[in-house]
C-alpha cells in the first residue's frame, strides 16, 4: 500500500514543487531526481507483486476512506468548474453543456448512493497493473528528463512578449503521471473516474500549452470527446451503483460476464475507453493533440491518456466477446485500425504519421480486447508494451530532428542518415519495432491474427489483413527518406541535449529488449494474468492455449530481434571518396550534390519525393466515411446492448 | 526427417532455383521463337557476378543485401522444415524489406523509383499473403507446414478461390509481367532496371541467390495448396507447381506492362472479394478437412 501511496503522491510533489520553481537549473535538478525515484519506486512495485496474483490493499481506516472520497469528489467538481470557467472564457459550448450534466451527476450520486454501497477493497495490484505502472513509471518519467532539453530549445525559439510557462508544463506531466498511476491501481470506481477525468483536463491543458489558435481549438476537440467518454463511464457508474449497488471494478467485471442486466453499463464503459483510446469516431482529437510540444505527445501516446483507454478496454475484455458490447468494440477497432492505416499513407507529417499509427494500433489492440478470449488478451496486452516502448522512442527522435532540420515533414528528412547519424539509426530501430518481424509489434500482430482467425471472425481477419498491408506501405517509404545516403554531408547533430539522448537511448533499449525478452515476460507476466484473470470465470485454460504463438517460436524471433537489433545500431558510416558515383543517365556533374546535366546544359539536382497516394488513401476520401460508419456502430452496440439487457 | 529437409532447403532449394530460371530463359527464348541460352546459363551469370571487383556507391547497401539474402534462406529452410507458416511470411517480409532499403540508399533516381515501386507491390500482394494463411488454416486446422502436409485431402478442394487469387499475386511477388514495376528481367522493358541499378558483383551475385531460394519458397506455398499424405500427394503437388510456373512464363510473355494503380486496385479488389467468398463459405457451413 505505502508503494501505491508514494506512486500516486509523489509525482504530485514534485508537480507542486515544479511549479513553484522558475530557476532552470533547479527545475532539471528537480526533474531528474523525480523521475529516478518515480522509476524505481515501479520497479520496486513489479519486484514486490509480481506473481502474486491478485493483491488487494485497504486504506488504513473507514474515516480515511471516507476523506480520500470526499477529496476525489472535490477534485471532479474542481475539474468540472474549470472545464466551464475555461468553455465559457473562449465560448465553446458544447464541452460546458457536457460538464454541466455530468458534474451534478457524480455530485448527486457520490451523495446520495455511494455512501451507502459497501466497499471491500479501494486499491489492488496485478500483473496487468504492474505493466501499466512500469510503463508508466520508466517510459513515462523518461519522457519527462527529455522534455528537460526539448523545453529547453522550445524557449529558447519563443516569440518576444511570450511567457514562459514551463513551471506550467513539468506540472502538467507530472499530475499525470499521478493519475495514471491511481488509475491503474484503484479498484473503487469513483476514484478511478476521478484520476480519468484527471488525466482528461492535463491533456487538455497540455495540448493547448502553447496558446495559439490552433492549439486552442484542437485542446477543445479533445476535451469535448473525452467529456463525452466521461459521461458514459459517469453514467456506467450510476447505472451499477443503481441497479447492483456495487462499486468496485473487479465485481463490476465479475457481474459483467454475466451479461444481461449488465450489458449497457459495460457498452458505456466500452466507450469511454474507446473516446480516450481515440478510436474512430473520435479518433480526431489525437491527431489534433500533435500541435502540443513533442514530449506531450510522447506522454499521451506512449504511456499515458491512450493507454488509460486500452487498459480498461484489457480489464473488460472477459465481459466481451460475442456479445453486444463485445461485438460493437472489436469491429469499432478493427476498423479503426484499417481505415487510420491507409490514411497514414497520404500524410508527410512525421508527427501526423506517428498519429495515425497509433490510433490504428490501439484499434488492433480494442479489436482484441472486443474478441476477449484468452489468446487476444495475450496479443492485446503486448501490442500495448511494444506500441508504449517504440511510440515513445519514435516521438522523441522526431522531436529532436524537428528542433536540428527544423522540420517535422518527412520529405525533409532526406540524408538524415548522414547528417544525424546516430538518431537516424535510432529511429530505424523505431520504425522496425513498430511494424515489422522480428519485433515484438509485429509479432503480437500474428498473436492478434491468430486469434481472429481461431474465433472465426471473417471481418478482423480482413481488417487486419489490408491494415497490416497499408501499414507496410507508410513506414518503408519513411524508412526509404532515412537511409538515402549521398556522400558527405555535414554531421548537425553535436548539439543535441544530453537528457535527450538518455531518454531515446533508454526507450531504444526498452524496445529492443522486450523484442528479446518476450519469451520470458510472456511466460513469466502475461500468461499468468490472463490465467488467473479467465481462471475464476470459466473452466480449464492452459498456458499453451492462452500464448497465441508456441514458446519455440517466441524464442526463434527473439535471437531474429537480437540480430537485427544490432545491425541496425552498427550499420556503417555511409560516406567515404572511395565509391562509386551513382546513375544520373550519364549526365553527371557532380555526384555528392546529385548534380545532372539538364537539356539546357546547366547542371540541375535531383530530388525525390515520396508516394502519397492522395487518389487511394486521402483524408478527403476516407474520413467521413470513417467517422459515420463508426458512430453507427456504436449507436446500433449501445441500443443493442440496451434492448437485449433489459435494463429499460 | 530434420536433416534432409535442412539439406533441402539450404541447398538443394537455390539449386532447383537456378535451374528453374534457366528453364524460364529457355521457355521464354522459345516462346520469343529465339534459340535461348544454355540452361545452366543463370549459373554462369552468377559465377561471372562473383568473380567481378565490387563497386558500391555507399557502404550500407551490400548490409542490407546480405540481411535481404539472410533472411529469404531462413524463410526458406523455415518453409521446408515445416514451421509455422505465418512466421515464414513474416521473416520474408522482413527480407523484402531490407532489398527495399538497399534500393533506397544510394540515392539514385532509377533505384528509389523502383524502390517505391516495390512497397506499393508489397502493399498490392499482401492481404491476399495473409488471407491465404488464415484460409490454410481454416482448411487444415493448423500453421504448421509440417501438419499441412499430413493433410488427408488437398487445402485447394476447400480454396479454390484463394488458390486463383494466390497464383494472380504470384506474378506481383515474381516480379513478372505485368507486374514487374519495380525491376523487369526482360532487357526490352526498360532501359535501366529499377531496384538493382546501383548494384553490381557479389552484391548483384546476392541479389540473385535470393530470388532463386524465392522462387523455390513461392512454389513450395503453391505445392502447399495441392498437397495431401502420402506420395501421390506429393507428386501431384509437384506437377501443379510446375504447372503453375509455366502459367507465370506464358503471362509474362503475353502481357504488357501495367500501370502500378492497376496492380493496386487489382489485387486489393481480387483479395477482398475471393477472400470474402472463400473465406465466408467455409465459416458459415462451418467446413473443414
């Protein structure tokens, strides 16, 4: 328990501690320190309670408990208050019109009925909860000591008469590393909606960090969305506490894979995960929320916000399955993760890219937790490692070419392999742990297959059969960008903060180890999760069953990893005078520059662009579709839901 | 059976590749109504390519060209041994990935075209790849290649449409016409060749072996649709393969190039609906071997 306690006050100390300081020195001094003892204290956690199964802890007295609700409750009014303070400032209604209703919601139950409903357990740990805290605690800290450097530069290039308001932002990210934390820990449903909507308004604020307009109206598309998420996981609170007089998220899980009554109030949890994973149709807000500063980007889509969603979509996943919420989440999902793929072709955007990409893996990760049966539990919950190591590890080495080439466009990124040798060989890394064998991305992938096709579901198997294909396509032409070389160009990347190459070095190594360590952390941590998780529901699972891919071949794409891990980090030096000038049609003039001559006779360079297909995959084509066909689905799962439990 | 089939696919699989492209310059000399080289001219080739003082224009691209070449073996000997076939999929995948990268690091206009060409071919041919594995299993119940071909009848009785579609994206995956966008093997396609243009000797040498273990590999995935227990099962399995060879010899030398939307749109359309149909019936009738 005194672990949970420090995870979730600590951070909030350093936050208070972070805002006051205004000296840069102490504030990096500050962060470090911080970040250490956030790590460590998640290590620690992980070492104490893993293979413990199920731990359940209890606040020390009922008049303890008592206070930390009555807290929380002033929290969400707090929150509410601000969210209308700050609509109402910039009048966008429909966010205050959202907070309006569901702050008195919670107030009026909070009240009235959860008083009386009793509480065996606040707070529990397990398996997934410890990878959720790890996650959280290494990459997420990690991002902060990065965002040490960027929000140094990010200063530096600020516009005269602009405030400084990084006390602000180190603030930010720590309270959410808080949340998060509480998040995954809380067993008592009021507390964990508390730290949602928690992590809601920071990412809110973080996205409108720099104050521009854009800024302003992307952190309002998010905060609305999200809003609504909070309504339905509001409303999925009062409808259980109503109807079950039940409180806590291992009995609503319990009474869920009953079905029947239950039924709406799992579909209204469904979809407050799914608006804060970003799924289609809400999938806009994330891909507005690049306009923040790239650390905030790295916290929301590697290991917090996002994750928060997929995590509860993991804890749900045994009330899914065939069933109405079941059914309307895997197809929400699949097909998010198909349509987000293809329109990651027609983006140059390094950032919108990266977007993209994670909108469509937390679709492939949602459609798993949809399928709910123990081997897509397994992919799910590794495609959320492997997604939070090499997410992060992709953002911060995008960030750090932006503030070097003063670009995030990908076509801008030509001959980085030269002129930033190092980082170039470090997103690679990246890029191939995200979408290709023998890294842990793709191989939970084919865990994921696999299962779809064991359950027989006909339209994952297409989804994630095209999906996979499109998603080939936009990261081998961003890789094609990075490894162009052409002879002696300058080297620009001397000037790169050190805590900046600590946290992408640390993320290159987290990525490629659980690539490696796979075998073992699935034997070792997942395996048994989702056996004692499924254990208590159902009968005789095994641990051959619940590992979608046999150990032999874990441990074959592991030595592949190691393999072409190494590679990749040593490939050699691209220039040397001694080579060959490349085909110019014989019209060389100068082969370092490109320089051919042209029909004129005057000496021309040759350029490449990438291949867009804006005809095929192009916003314009696809988004509406996307979006309508999503709403649909959720509309037609919540009523099915409705109709079929009888709760009406 | 373990040391044969190791045997097999390490050495006897390029073997038999290189004899098959000769038998292709040979069928298609005749089909041309030329005289055509020696059969064992794909060899010559090759020992010419090694014996040749390699030229780079940088030094990344012969890593990528023995990691492209490393890779396609392990599919290979993967394939023959009897693994899992998605993981054989996979690892190939990760092969034409790094012959895309060696494409893309010279910074040559012709090789980054085909380069490009040949991602969009990935794309074109891939979802059919992964719907013929997951129709695979629905037929035979497992991954395993070994246990497929244990298989009491063929997969094609329950695959006829995934069989047709595998055979239309073969030609993408050969690099045959008329989809041979990314580099051609016919000298009267194209002035440079696309994906190779930068490469030469023991680099070029390699890019060879590989497309010959390739070749092997493709029609061990057609001998798999065909194959049943037993010798007959086997022959049969044989005979299809090279059936289905020619077929790829007489589209190649009877068609045009096409455009690279028309591969695209052919091959994502001809995937969703065989594999729909296909697919589907088996779910729904609930059919297997």
């Amino acid at each position: 328990m005194s672990l949970i306690a420090f995870l979730v006050l600590f951070p909030l100390l350093a936050a208070a501690l972070l805002l006051v300081l205004r000296d840069d020195k102490a504030r990096s001094v500050v962060t470090y320190v911080s970040a250490a003892l956030i790590a460590f204290a998640a290590i620690l956690l992980a070492v104490t309670y893993l293979g413990a199964g199920v731990t359940y802890f209890n606040l020390p007295s009922d008049a303890a408990d008592e206070a930390v609700s009555i807290i929380a409750l002033l929290v969400d009014i707090a929150l509410a208050v601000y969210i209308i303070a700050k609509s109402a400032k910039y009048r966008k209604w429909l966010p205050l019109v959202l907070a309006l209703i569901q702050a008195p919601l919670v107030a009026v139950f909070e009240l009235t009925k959860a008083g009386s409903i009793p509480v065996d357990f606040g707070f529990y740990i397990d398996n997934l909860s410890i990878i959720m805290a790890l996650i959280i605690g290494i990459i997420g800290s990690g991002i902060c000591v990065y965002a040490v450097g960027y929000m140094r530069d990010h200063a530096a290039h600020l516009k005269e008469g602009e405030k400084d308001r990084r006390p602000v932002f180190f603030a930010l990210m720590f309270t959410f590393l808080s949340a998060m934390f509480l998040l995954v820990f809380a067993n008592n449903l009021m507390w964990m909606f508390t730290a949602w909507e928690i992590t809601t308004v920071c990412s809110f604020a973080l996205i409108g960090y720099t104050r521009t307009e854009e800024a302003i109206n992307n952190s309002f598309r998010q905060i609305w969305m999200n809003l609504i998420g909070g309504l339905a996981f509001a409303a999925a609170i009062v409808l259980i506490g109503m109807q079950q007089s039940v409180l806590e998220l291992d009995k609503v899980i319990n009474l869920g894979i009953g079905g029947g009554i239950m039924l709406l109030p799992i579909a209204c949890l469904g979809l407050a995960a799914c608006t804060k994973a970003a799924q289609s149709p809400f999938h806009s807000w994330l891909l507005g929320a690049m306009v923040a500063p790239t650390p905030t980007s790295a916290l929301l889509h590697s290991s917090t916000m996002v994750k928060a969603g997929v995590f509860l979509l993991i804890k749900l996943a045994p009330c899914l399955g065939f069933n109405a919420p079941g059914i309307m989440i895997m197809i929400v999902g699949g097909f998010t993760f198909l349509m987000c793929s293809c329109m990651a072709i027609s983006q140059s955007n390094a950032k919108r890219v990266l977007a993209y990409s994670t909108i469509a893996n937390l679709g492939l990760i949602t459609a798993c937790a949809g399928v709910g049966t123990p081997a897509a539990i397994w992919a799910a919950i590794f495609l959320l490692i492997f997604h939070a190591c090499a997410k992060s590890l992709l953002f911060l080495c995008v960030g750090t070419a932006e503030h070097h080439i003063g670009s995030r466009n990908i076509e801008d990124m030509d001959y980085l392999f030269e002129r930033m040798p190092n980082l170039a060989r470090f997103m690679l890394l990246g890029i191939l742990v995200m979408f290709i064998a023998p890294f842990g991305m793709l191989v939970s992938k084919w865990a994921a297959f696999t299962s779809f096709i064991e359950s027989g579901n006909l339209l994952l198997i297409l989804f994630l059969a095209f999906g996979s294909a499109a998603t080939f396509f936009f990261w081998a032409k961003w890789m094609g960008k990075l490894v162009t070389c052409c002879g002696n160009k300058q080297v620009i990347e001397g000037s790169i903060h050190k805590p900046e190459w600590v946290s992408i070095g640390l993320m290159a190594a987290l990525a490629s180890l659980c690539s490696v360590l796979f075998p073992i952390i699935s034997k070792g941590v997942v395996v048994p999760y989702i056996g004692y998780v499924l254990a208590s529901h159902s009968t005789g699972f095994y641990a051959q069953a619940i590992a979608a891919i046999s150990a032999d071949n874990l441990w074959l794409v592991a030595i592949l990893a190691l393999f072409t891990a190494v590679v990749m980090l040593g490939l050699p030096k691209a220039g040397s005078n001694d080579e060959l000038d490349v085909y110019l049609a014989g019209a060389n003039v100068d082969n370092d520059g490109r320089l051919f001559k042209n029909s004129f006779g005057q000496p021309m360079a040759y350029t490449q662009r990438n291949w867009y297909l804006e005809g095929f995959f192009g916003e314009a084509r696809l988004d509406k579709p996307t979006v309508a066909i999503s709403l649909a689905v959720f509309v037609f799962g919540i009523f099915a839901a409705m109709l079929i439990g009888g709760g009406f | 059976m373990f040391i044969p089939m190791l045997i097999f696919g390490l050495i006897c699989a390029p073997i038999l590749g290189c004899l098959l492209a000769g038998v292709d310059r040979k069928i298609t000399a005749r089909m041309q109504g030329r005289v055509g080289p020696s059969i064992l001219q794909p060899y010559y080739d090759f020992r010419k390519l090694l014996g040749k003082d390699t030229g780079h224009t940088n030094r990344t691209e012969s890593v990528y060209i023995f990691m492209y070449l490393l890779f396609v073996v392990i599919a290979t000997v993967l394939f023959f041994l009897g693994g899992n076939f998605l993981l054989v999929v996979f690892v190939l995948t990760l092969g034409v990935l790094f012959f895309i990268l060696a494409a893309y690091a010279p910074g040559s206009p012709y090789a980054s075209i085909g380069a490009n060409r040949e991602i969009l071919a990935v794309m074109a041919y891939e979802p059919m790849v992964l719907l013929v594995a997951a129709g695979l299993y629905l037929a035979t119940g497992t991954f395993d290649v070994v246990a497929m071909t244990q298989a009491s009848k063929p997969a094609i009785i329950m695959l006829p449409l995934l069989f047709l579609g595998f055979i239309y994206v073969l030609t993408i995956k050969l690099r045959k016409s008329p989809f041979d966008l990314s580099m051609s093997h016919h000298a009267h396609q194209e002035l440079v060749r696309g994906m190779t243009t930068e490469m030469n000797g023991q680099t070029l040498a390699m890019v060879e072996l590989a497309h010959w273990y390739e070749s092997i590999l493709y029609l061990g995935w057609v001998a798999l649709f065909v194959i049943w227990k037993g010798w007959v099962g086997l022959i049969v399995a044989l005979l299809v393969a090279a059936l289905v060879y020619f077929l790829e010899i007489l589209v190649d030398n009877n068609f045009a190039r096409m455009k690279w939307q028309f591969a695209l749109k052919s091959s994502w359309w001809l995937a969703l609906i065989l594999g729909l149909l296909n697919l589907g019936v088996i779910l729904l009738l609930g059919l297997a071997l």
